[in-house]
C-alpha cells in the first residue's frame, strides 16, 4: 500500500498494446511482457486499466508475485480486486502477505470481506491476524510482524549462524538478532555485523551489552516514530508488559505510519476532518467521492462562520466609533491577519516540537515566558512597521498611535493563542495539531477586533 514511488511513464506509453492484447486474450504474450516488470510498474499498469482486466492480469502473475503487486495498491482496488477473484486466489495471496501489511488490509476492508478473509486464512494464520487486530488502533502491536530471528543467550556464534541460515530466509530483517531466555523474555539485540565478526566458539551471552530499546505492544505508533527517529533504528522489538518478545516493527513500517501522521496532521491545519476521508487518498483527491470531501471540510467551515458572525457582532457593537472614524477599517484586515500569522507561526513550532518530543507538557509555562519576551520583540518591530501607513492612511496622531498599540498587543495576544492551543489540546487528549491554523486565525480575527476597535474607542471617543 506504499505510495513511495513515481508513476512509471512506460505503463502509459504502453497502455494502447496491452489493452489490445488483453481484447485478443493473447494470454501467453501479456504474461511475457509483463513477466519482466517490477510489483510498482504492475501497480502503475493497475491504475490505468479496467477493473476487469486487473483480475485477468493478477491470475498471470506467480504466486508469490501476487502479494508485491497486491500490496502497492490503494484500498478501494484491493477491495474490487478481492470482491472478483476465487476464494482461492483470495486465500494465496493473503496468505502471502506480511501479518503488518494484512492487519492493514483488513483494518481497511468492509466488515463482511474481512470476515471472509480471515475464514480463508489457515488455523495459524488465523490466530496471527487476529491477535494483531486485537491490539488497540493507531498501537505499535498492529505494526508488528512476528517474523524475526530470536536466540537463546547459551548459544554459540557458530550455532546462531546456522540458525539463521535455515530460518532467516522467512523472516522481516536479519540485521538485528534477538536474545530471549526460555520463558521468551527480551534479553537483548545484537547486530548480524556484531555476530559474523565474532568468534565461532563466543557464546551469544559474550555479546551481550543487555542496553536493547523496546516498546510493548500498546504503546502509541507516535512514541515508536520518536524512538525510531531518537536511536535511528531499523527495527524495534516489540513485547508485552511482561517483557516476553511478541515481535517487531520494521522501518518501512514505520516509516509508513510517519507518512500517514503527517497527512493527517496536514489535514488538520487546513481545518478539514481526516477521519471522513481515507488518507491514502489525500494525494489524489480526484479518486475520493466527492460528498466524502465535502463532509470532510463542511464541520469545521461551519464551526469558523460561527466564529466569525461573533466577529461581525463586535464590529457592530463599535459601529458608532467606525461611522465617525471610517478610515479605522482600513486597518483591520491588516491587525487581525497578523496576530493570526503570528500565532500560526507559535502553533506550527509548538506542535512539531510536540511531535518530535523535544518538549512535554510541564514545559508550558516557560515556553509561555520565552514567547512573551519574543512576540513582544516582534510586536514592537510590527507597530513601528504599521505606524507608517498610520501616518499617511489615517492623517492623524491618535489614529497613529491607536494602530500601533494595537499592533503590538494583537500580536502577543496571537502568539499566546498560538502557544496555549496545542498544550491545551494535548491536555485534552486531543491531537495537539487539532489546533489549526483556521482555528487560530478565527481566534484572532475576534479577540483582535476586539481590542482594536476597543483601543480605538477608548483614544477617540472617551
């Protein structure tokens, strides 16, 4: 399901002939052509013919090419794919799939095809898939794959080396090995550098630093991105609060939980609700059925034209001072636009950090020092900045002086929203990138009106 390639220009190219040789049922030459491609190119060919035609196509393909192909397609063709195909053909290429790529795939079916997969599935099979889906959504256990090498920590170098000639063909990753005792407690990891550069006769425990890094198995995939990322990793074991070894999470897993995090949060700074859209769909929205992004953006769109009829309310509230002073609304959009920038800006930095866990949420107060000091740096910069156009728009001292002060103070307001939204969020237990920018912006147009319009009020008319 990785969408870490480029669309190959060749299928395209190719495209007229093959859908020739495919309407004259030239089975053996279509199966030679495309006997030379790679599982991406087959994906990309998969793209671009009818749905009928990719069943026919995956029939050719051997067995075991199945699952690669199969596993670089989007959720809504795998669906077509496995609603046309025997029960047969189901059952071997889900059986072929790696147990992290197949709780995927069920997670993302329908309610009925999952069930028909899982009956399909072998009793051991079966019993894999199901204590993977067990584990709670978006937790490193539904990342895991059972598939790795573990050693006892008696073993020698030269057994461990046989060991892994005759199981290792099977398994995720044999870049790191794992030490477990007889109860299957996580001992250690060791490297397949550090093992072949041993001695023969050098036990497994002779290697043995006993420093392994593990998570167990409902931890959040968050954290697992921060230790992947903190101890720059390959892959992580993974256990239950007992310490007994259940599995590991590989890199490229990994790796596509960060892409999924990042569209998700993507989506959430623009204000649109990423639960109604399926996120492999983000980069092609033409695929996505259209009242699915209209639900998608029409909450919070709602939720900010509240918001701003609030503003509006205020505006109205102050329409004695605004007919005396016309020229005040000029400057408006310009105040209010920056404390939303600036609290954007505070936002973005906030969240990442978050995300990255450079900060914690004890860290609040004083990073709420740090931007006091900072925006009221940036504010005195904006107010000499404005005080220019309050000069030559506003033909007057105190209008001048009205639109500085509230410069200033709208930016540290802005900024302040900005830092407090995703700590409060996060308190919450709410995704801290809940706090978008429309969301903040909003924030400002509102408070920002207010004390502009009540500045204005105070200098002008009292």
């Amino acid at each position: 399901m990785s969408d870490d390639y480029k669309f190959d220009p060749m299928v395209r190219l190719l495209k007229p002939e093959l859908e020739e040789i495919i309407k004259n049922k030239d089975w053996k030459n279509l199966k030679e052509i495309i006997s030379f491609w790679q599982p991406p190119e087959i994906a990309d060919l998969f793209r671009e013919i009818e749905p009928r035609e990719r069943v026919v196509i995956l029939r050719l393909l051997p067995k075991d090419f199945q699952q690669e192909v199969f596993s670089y397609l989007d959720s809504d063709m795998q669906e077509n794919l496995l609603k046309n195909l025997s029960n047969d053909d189901i059952k071997s290429i889900i059986e072929e799939l790696e147990p992290d790529d197949r709780t995927e795939l069920f997670e993302e079916m329908p309610p009925d095809l999952t069930r028909k997969m899982i009956n399909l599935l072998s009793s051991d099979e079966r019993k894999r898939s199901l204590q993977l889906l067990g584990y709670p959504e978006k937790s490193v256990g539904r990342l895991m794959t059972p598939d790795y090498i573990a050693v006892q920590n008696s073993w020698t170098i030269e057994k461990t080396i046989e060991y892994i000639r005759n199981f290792g063909k099977d398994v995720e990753t044999i870049n790191m090995i794992y030490v477990v005792d007889e109860q299957w407690h996580l001992l250690d990891d060791i490297s397949i550098k550090k093992l072949i550069l041993a001695h023969p006769s050098q036990t497994i425990e002779s290697l043995m630093d006993k420093s392994v890094v593990f998570l167990t198995a409902n931890t959040d995939q968050e954290e697992a991105i921060k230790i992947f990322e903190k101890y720059d990793l390959l892959s992580l074991p993974i256990t239950d609060e007992g310490r007994h070894l259940l599995g590991i999470v590989t890199f490229d897993d990994i790796l596509d939980a960060v892409r999924e995090e990042q569209t998700e949060d993507f989506t959430k700074f623009s204000g649109i609700q990423s639960h109604d859209i399926d996120l492999d769909f983000i980069t092609r929205i033409k695929d996505v059925p259209m009242m699915q992004i209209f639900k998608a953006r029409i909450s919070w769109l709602v939720a900010l034209l509240i918001m701003d009829f609030v503003t509006g309310g205020i505006i109205q509230g102050f329409q004695d001072t605004i007919a005396k002073y016309v020229v005040l609304v000029s400057f408006l959009p310009v105040l209010v636009d920056t404390a939303g920038n600036a609290g954007a800006q505070s936002a973005t930095l906030v969240i990442r950090a978050l995300a990255m866990g450079t900060i914690q949420m004890k860290d609040w107060f004083s990073l709420i020092v740090r931007e006091l000091f900072i925006s009221t740096l940036l504010g005195l910069v904006m107010g000499a900045g404005i005080s220019i156009m309050g000069f030559v728009r506003g033909k007057s001292l105190s209008i001048t002086i009205v639109v500085i002060i509230s410069m200033f103070i709208n930016v540290i307001i802005g900024s302040l929203i900005g830092i407090l939204l995703p700590f409060i969020f996060t308190k919450l237990k709410k995704d801290p990138a809940t706090a978008s920018t429309p969301l903040i912006t909003s924030l400002a147009d509102i408070i920002g009106t207010a004390i502009y319009l009540g500045i204005a009020y105070l200098f002008l008319i009292r």
